[in-house]
C-alpha cells in the first residue's frame, strides 16, 4: 500500500451509498416494470387461448349440427329401387360432407390465424414497454454516476 493515500472522508461514504441506494431503487422498479409486462403478456396469451378455444369448439358444434343422411331401411328400398339414383345421391352426399370439413378446417385455420396476429401485437407491444423501461432506467442509472 502506498503510504501517501489519503483517507477517504465520511462525506464520499455517505455519498456512495446515497448513489447505491438510488440505484438499487431504479433496478427494484426496473424489475417491477419488466415483470409486470411478463404477466400482462401471459394474462393476454391465455385469454386469447381460451378464446380460440372457444371458437374452435363453437365452429366444431355448428358442423355437428348439419343433418347427415340416414341410412336405414328407406335407403335400401331407394338401393334396390333405383341403384343409380342412390349411387348418386351418396356421392353428392359425400362431395357436400367434404366441401363442409373443408369449410370447418377453413374457418379453424382462421381463427389460429387471427389469434396469432392478436397474440404476436400483444408481444411486440410488451417487448417495446420493456425496451423503453431498459432505456429510461439505464439513462437513470448513468445520471447517478455521472454526478460528481
């Protein structure tokens, strides 16, 4: 140790830690900030879930719900009346029963669709809060060491 240093006066302790603890209390709010965004993302993101849940299944009942032809002893009578009536009434039977899944499988991939730009602007507009409470708090922090 060198023998000329001077003593560190009372004042630059009560000084440093006037500086620490300031700092201390940006960080403290700083975290309070960026969790608080955290959460209010993830309370976003489920609710947008259980809405898209919500929609799936509303969709998923709706197509449930369209009549399906019969088959019982009508259809064999129709099958042994006219075989070529029947055939034909089963395939556009099938044809309408697919074009309504596609409908279904349509109207889902909308929904994903929508809750995911809903969820992806509920991200950025979270990450930009973060961003600017990083920025203020750092611009803080440098204020607190730069003043002698």
């Amino acid at each position: 140790m060198n023998a000329q240093q001077q003593p560190i006066s009372p004042e630059f302790f009560a000084e440093m830690q006037g500086k620490a603890l300031e700092a201390f209390s940006i960080l403290a709010d700083m975290n309070h900030r960026v969790l608080q965004g955290l959460v209010g993302l993830s309370a976003s993101t489920a609710k947008e879930g259980l809405r898209t849940y919500a929609e799936l299944q509303s969709a998923t009942v709706e197509a449930a719900r369209t009549p399906h032809s019969p088959v019982g002893p009508e259809t064999i009578e129709a099958l042994r009346q006219n075989p070529f009536a029947w055939y034909q009434k089963s395939l556009l039977a099938l044809v309408e029963g697919t074009q309504k899944a596609f409908r279904l499988v349509e109207a889902n991939a909308q929904v994903v669709t929508r809750t995911a730009e809903r969820v992806q602007a509920s991200a950025e507009q979270t990450g930009q809060e973060i961003q600017e409470t990083l920025t203020a708090s750092v611009n803080r922090l440098k204020e607190i060491y730069a003043r002698g």
